[in-house]
C-alpha cells in the first residue's frame, strides 16, 4: 500500500486504486506499488478477481511524460503489463475519463474493460513524436482488428466509450457508479470460472487481416505524414503484429519506441505540449475571474463570422452586430452555410446545427449590446473605425464589461486610451477561419486589469482555443516574425530562385504550403492594401496585384489555378515578370539552393522572436513556439522556431545572419543580442548558463 496505489476487498473482490492527480500517469512512484499490490493479489487464495480503477478525474491517462529521456526505473510498464497476464483469476479495468496511452496499455493487460458512458480510450503517443511503447500497437489489433487499430494508434484521437464497445475494446458500459458496477462483473465473470485468455493469445482477428488494404492505408498516411517518422514507426508496429508472433512483434515496439523518445522530433513535441499548458498560465493563479455569458461580435465579415461561431460552438449566447440589415443576413448566411457543410460532412447532426444558429441574435443597433459581458470588434482595420466603435460601446456597455479588439496590426493601447475604461480592454487576436483555428493571441495592453487578462485566458480554453498572452507591438508575435520571415520573398526572386522553388524549400522542410501558396490562399491584395497604408512596396507582388491577381480567389497570383481548383501550377508570365524586374535592377540570375532559402527566411524568423524576448513582448521562447506552430503550420516535428534554433544552433545562425547583414545591410540580419546569449547558454532564459 502507498499513497498511489490503495487496495480494498468486496467480499472476494480485490479494488486496486491508482490515485496520482491530476491525471494519474504512471510515474515510477506509481508503477512500484502497483506491481508489489498484483504480485500479492494473484498469490491471494481469498481473492477471485481484481478490479483497477483509478481515483479522481480520470483513469491512467498515459505514461508520465516527465520521465522519458531520464533512465527508466524498473517496473516499467511493460512488466507491469506482463506481470497483468500472467493473473490467472479474472481482470477488470474500470475506465472514467480518458484511459490514454500508456493507461489504454495498462488496460489491455487485463482480461476485461469496462468503462462508463463518457469515457474515452486512445493511444495518443503519435502526438509527442512516439509510439504506444507498452503492448498497444501489439495487443490493441488483437481485439479490433489491425486496420482499426493502426487509425486509432495513427490518428492519436480517442474513441468514446460507446463505439469502443462496438470495435471490442470495451466489454461492458455502464451508467452510474462505476466501480460498483465493474465490481458486479468481475464477481460474476469469477463465477462463471476461466479459463480467462489474455489479450496477447487472442489472434483470431489478426488472422483474418486484409495486407492489401492495410498496406493501401499505410501509403496514403505516409503521404500525410510529412516528414513525420512516428506516424510511419506506428503502421511498421501494427503491421508486425499481425505477420511477428507476438514476443518478437512486441519487441520490435520496444525497438521502434527507443528510438523515437530519443530522436529530436518527439523531443520537439513534448516540448509542444508542455509548451501549450505552460503559456496558458499567468501570474497570480488565484485572479478572480468575471462571469462571461453573452458575447458581442461587431462586424459579422471575415473574422467576425468566425469569432461569433467558436463562442456558439463553445456554447455561448451571442449577439453579431453589423452596420446594417443587409451586412447582417450576409454574416448571418455565411455562418448557417459553414453549419450546413459541417452537417454534409457528418461533423454536425442537424438538431445540433439548429441549436447553434439558435444561440445567435443578429443587430444593427449598439444598444442590443446591453447586455453582453464580453464585446469583440472586428470591424476594418482602420484605427478611425475602431476608436468609433468603441466609443459607442464606452457610452453602452456595463461597467467591467470587456472590450476587445481583433486588429492584426493596430495599437492597442492607443484604442484602449480612448476609452474612460482602459482596464477592460485588451486585443483578442483571433486566426482565419476564426472558427477553425486554434491560436489566439491574447493581447495585453499597458492597463489591462489582471481579472480581464485571466477571464479571456480561461475563456479560450473553454472555447478550445490555444492561447497566448502576447504584449502590445506591431504585428503582436506572429504577423511581426511573419514579416521578418517575408522579408527576403522578393529578393529571393529577383535573385534568381522560382516561386516553385521557394515553396518547395518550405514543404520539404515540413511545413504545409510555402510562403507564395500561403499568400495565394490568403489574397494577395490583403497585403498589397496594408503596403500601400504604410508606404512601403514590393515590387512582384505590388505588380501581380496591379494586374488583379490577387491569388486563388481571382484564379490567378504568383500560380496558375484552373476552375475550381485549389493547387496552382506555375505561371510562365509570373517567372517572365520576375526576370524583367530583375534585369531592371541589373540583378543577374543564379542558382539558389534550399540552404540558403532557409536560411534567408527562416533565421530572420528566429532573430525576430529574439527581440520580442528581448522586448517582453512574449513572455518565454516556448510561446513563440506554441504561436507559429498552432497559427502558422510550423512543423511540429521541429518544435517551433525558438525550439529548431536550438537544434540548428545559435551559433550558426548569427554565422549566418552576419554574413548575410553584411552583404544586403537589412536590419532583419543583425543578430539580437538575446541570440548571442543562446549561442552561449544553449537556452533563450539563460537557464542553462553554467
Ligand atoms: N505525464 C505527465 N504529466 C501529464 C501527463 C502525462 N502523461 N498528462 C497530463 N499531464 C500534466 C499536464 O502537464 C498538466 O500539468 P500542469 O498542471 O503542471 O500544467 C496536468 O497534468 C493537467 O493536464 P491538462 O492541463 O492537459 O489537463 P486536461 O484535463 O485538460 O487534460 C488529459 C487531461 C486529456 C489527460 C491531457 O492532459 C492529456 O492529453 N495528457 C496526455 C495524454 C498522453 O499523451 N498520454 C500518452 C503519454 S505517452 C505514453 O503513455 C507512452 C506509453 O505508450 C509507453
Ligand atoms: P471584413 O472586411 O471581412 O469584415 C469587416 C466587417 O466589419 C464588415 O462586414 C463590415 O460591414 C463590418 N463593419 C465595418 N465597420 C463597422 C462598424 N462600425 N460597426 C459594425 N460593423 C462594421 O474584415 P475581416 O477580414 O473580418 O477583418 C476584421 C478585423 O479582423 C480587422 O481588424 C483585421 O485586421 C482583423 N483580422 C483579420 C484576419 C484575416 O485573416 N482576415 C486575421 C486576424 C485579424
């Protein structure tokens, strides 16, 4: 017995209780006394079944991710798991909340699972870069088959308790107390008698695996998977399973499991998933917060669309304001037809579709805004406009009531001073599709109250947004280092390399689309606007734009897009309009590599999140990180930019950057002074400073 791990009798009945809050991972101080209690239990003639089950908010969600990378103290959960199948008498895991990873693995060691209606089981170890390391690539195809398991082990989502029931993961699901009710079952599993089979003899199923139509599923992921090796470790595991006899299968997944923990890409996405808790944490844990019902959305266009359905989506009452009843019905049209394909898609049920439009109440007039505790405009990104509307929301608004704004680039603290009430207001920076995308940049200006900061910061987890709380500047975090990493686009061109080229340099390196795809789905014309606002130019794309080729919306930008479609193919006018610029500016073409259109774009990325370190305007590198990567499609496998900068390594970035400050004299170049303290501690907060 310890304070981890408790055990009850019921008449006959052994209750092994694992209580490690907040999620019980299975932590060394977890895994010992687990293992002494079920040597003890199967010895026990007075015990005729055992029941695991877990205190708290949730069964076993996974291995302790702490641990990977130190020495593994021994039991690991691979004995535990061995040790489960040799219990002759009958298992029963009783599965709450989510039995995830290494906890999924610690259930199929037992003879049974029974679970309660919300449960959910999943094997989510692809998202940190891993595979399930305990038995699950082997022991999971055993009850489900292998094309379920490898979507399951792949995918890294968790099925609910209902459709676990149906694929033969779950053997009862029950409503109400769990553990009295997984007590039953195991008794009377125990008096119906065995012989019990563990999951590791059960091999009907795999015998009847289709290869063909396992190994077609395997191509198309490895096409997904983008330079990703866990996704591809997991499909090589499951397939083991079915053609390995199970100890040389389930050594294999040792093997494959050895070398992704160790490997910079799994390294790079535990990073990310502390990252992701860590920056939705703020000072002063105990800030009260302010009750948030209904939300105002002003501008029901683009953004504002978006920003009204994640609140109804999160299971708000909101209220979308536009200027008048004809930019109204358009907003209003737009949101029910985004229901609408989610229902065609089989996202949505059509009661559900119902119950969302039901949560909307449309205005043209400030006053119906009365009565909303939190109010966001989106409105044009105009400052005129804005401090407009906030004046009237100054003159409408309860008192403590918070005002945010979506502006891209805007002063925050500029609108804020126009108000008579500069604490409750701050920048809630939402991402295109707003309904869609994760990121939420949390802009704090220079009066933001601590209890507005932390009522959005909560609220954005309740609307399951991933959000961090960014400082006022031009830009915030990501559209200012996106700037940074434009800033070479055109002279790249002018210098010799293709659009194509370009973009290929970005995919391979992992990301989604490259900056010239990127720039053709967003509408070229949105930055063409904003250069012109500020006086600046660029000379291919100003001239694309000239041309109205505004990107795939006019069918044509820096590609080609044939009716319809979303790929572009290469544009010989473009490459021609490029070589004309540059022979006008004498610029000779060369040959540029891969190499150096990284290190023009990506290494000035860095250099910029440097200075908003340097500047406070980020509060940790691992924020950056969690912005680019949840904002912008920074491959995960490399952790985000503040995280790869230590992989290439700081020093050679200065290298570089110097290198090429001294040839083009652009401030994008010059090394920040927080790099070279990287390049010397080896991390962004000096903490690993001798
Ligand atoms: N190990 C260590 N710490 C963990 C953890 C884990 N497996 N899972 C969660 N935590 C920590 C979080 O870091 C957080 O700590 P903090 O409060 O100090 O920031 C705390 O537990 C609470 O986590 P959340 O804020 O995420 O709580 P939620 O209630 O929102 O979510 C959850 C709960 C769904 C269980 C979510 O935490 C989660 O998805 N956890 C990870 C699950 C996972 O990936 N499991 C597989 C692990 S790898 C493995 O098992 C390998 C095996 O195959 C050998
Ligand atoms: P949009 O042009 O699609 O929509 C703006 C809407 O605001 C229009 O429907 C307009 O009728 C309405 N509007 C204008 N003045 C108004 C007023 N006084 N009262 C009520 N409604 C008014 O613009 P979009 O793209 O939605 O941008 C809105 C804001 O969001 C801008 O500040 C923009 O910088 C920001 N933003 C835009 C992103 C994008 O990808 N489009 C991403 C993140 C932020």
């Amino acid at each position: 017995m310890s304070n981890s791990v408790s055990v009850a009798n019921e008449n006959g009945v052994a209750i092994v209780t694992i209580d490690n809050p907040p999620v019980n991972a299975l932590s060394f101080h977890v895994r010992e006394p687990l293992m002494q209690a079920l040597v003890a239990l199967r010895d026990d003639a007075e015990v005729a079944a055992i029941v695991l089950a877990c205190a708290g908010r949730t069964f076993v969600a996974g291995a302790d991710i702490t641990e990977f990378g130190k020495p593994v103290q021994q039991p690991d959960l691979r004995a535990v798991v061995a040790l489960l199948e040799t219990i002759a008498k009958p298992t029963v895991a009783a599965i709450h909340g989510t039995a995830l990873g290494g906890g999924l693995e610690l259930a199929l060691g037992c003879h049974f699972r029974v679970a309660n209606t919300g449960a959910r089981l999943g094997l989510p170890e692809v998202k940190l870069g891993l595979l399930p390391g305990g038995g699950g690539t082997v022991r999971l195809p055993r009850l489900v088959g292998a094309v379920k398991a490898l979507r399951i082990i792949v995918s890294g989502t968790p099925v609910g308790a209902q459709e676990a029931h149906g694929a033969g993961l779950v053997d009862a699901v029950f409503e109400g107390d769990l553990t009295a009710h997984a007590v039953n079952f195991a008794r009377e599993i125990a008096r119906k008698g065995g012989p019990f089979t563990p999951v590791r003899d059960r091999d009907d199923l795999l015998k009847e695996t289709d290869l063909a139509t396992f190994d077609a599923e395997v191509v198309d992921l490895a096409r997904k998977a983008r330079g990703l090796e866990a996704p591809i470790a997991c499909a090589q595991a499951v397939r083991n399973a079915v053609t390995l006899p199970f100890d040389d299968a389930l050594a294999a997944e040792r093997a494959l499991f050895v070398t992704l923990v160790a490997s910079d890409q799994s390294r790079a996405q535990r990073h990310l998933f502390f990252a992701e808790r860590e920056a939705a944490k703020l000072p002063g844990k105990d800030t009260p917060k302010r009750r948030i019902g209904r939300v105002g959305v002003i501008g029901a266009g683009t953004m504002g669309g978006g920003i009204a359905m994640a609140f109804a989506n999160g299971g708000f009452a909101v209220t979308l304001l536009e200027t008048s009843q004809e930019a109204l019905q358009r907003g209003l049209g737009m949101i029910e037809k985004n229901y609408t394909v989610s229902v065609a898609r089989g996202s949505l049920s059509e009661d559900a579709k119902r119950d969302r439009l039901a949560q909307f109440k449309g205005s043209t007039d400030y006053a119906d805004l009365a009565d909303c505790d939190l109010i966001i405009e989106a409105v044009f990104e105009d400052m005129a406009v804005k401090k407009e509307v906030f004046g009237k929301l100054d003159a409408i608004a309860r008192p403590g009531v918070i005002l945010a704004t979506n502006t891209s680039y805007l002063d925050i603290n500029e609108i804020a001073a126009s108000v008579s009430r500069p604490q409750d207001v701050l920048g809630l920076h939402f991402f295109s599709p707003a309904n869609v995308m994760k990121l939420l940049e949390i802009v704090r200006a220079e009066k933001t109250a601590p209890d507005a900061l932390a009522t959005v910061v909560d609220l954005a987890r309740r609307v399951g947004k991933v959000a961090v709380v960014v400082g006022v500047c031009h830009g915030f975090v990501g559209n200012r280092m996106l700037a940074a990493r434009g800033s070479e686009s055109e002279a790249l061109l002018l210098e010799g390399a293709t659009p194509g080229q370009i973009d290929k340099a970005f995919t391979d390196f992992g990301w989604p689309m490259g900056p010239f795809q990127m720039g053709d789905l967003a509408g070229l014309d949105i930055g063409w606007r904003n250069r012109k606002a500020r006086g600046l130019t660029a000379v291919i794309s100003d001239t694309l734009c000239e041309q109205g080729r505004f990107g795939q919306k006019s069918g044509r930008g820096f590609y080609l897009y044939e009716a319809g479609a979303r790929a572009g193919v290469p544009d010989p006018e473009v490459e021609a309009l490029i070589r004309e610029k540059a022979a006008e500016r004498g610029i000779e073409p060369r040959a540029i590599g891969a190499d150096e259109i990284i290190e023009r774009t990506l290494y000035p990325l860095i250099n910029e999140g440097a200075k908003i370190l340097e500047e406070k305007i980020a509060a940790r590198a691992s924020d950056i990180d969690v912005v680019w990567v949840n904002g912008y499609g920074f491959p995960i496998g490399k952790g985000g930019p503040m995280f790869w900068a230590g992989l290439e390594g700081a020093a050679k970035i200065i290298e570089r950057l110097e290198y090429w400050h001294q040839r083009t004299g652009k401030d994008v170049f010059k090394p920040a002074p927080l790099l070279k303290r990287m390049a010397e501690t080896g991390s962004w907060d000096g903490s690993a400073a001798a």
